[in-house]
C-alpha cells in the first residue's frame, strides 16, 4: 500500500503536537516555525534547530 506523501494537516498536527510534548518543547514544527519568525536569518536558524 502506497502511503500519500502529502499528509493531512490533521495528521501534521498530530505528529507536531507529540513531537513538542515528548520533548519538552524543544523539537517540533511549531517551535522550528517560532524560532524562525524570531530570527529570519538562515544561518542563524540552521544553527538554532541544528
């Protein structure tokens, strides 16, 4: 069976909302998305989120 490889947003929420809790908050792609929008510097971010 061939999964889509363009999830829902639902699922997408769903793996964010467990990635955050499981970490503590620090992984996800809501905590990549806020430390983006607080530095919007390339580098900055890579090194940030690794």
């Amino acid at each position: 069976m061939i999964i889509s490889v363009c999830c829902s947003v639902d699922l997408y929420i769903i793996i964010n909302k467990f990635w955050v809790q499981y970490s503590e908050g620090k992984f996800g792609f809501s905590v990549q998305q806020r430390i983006w929008q607080a530095k919007k510097d390339c580098k900055r971010f890579a090194y940030k989120v690794g």
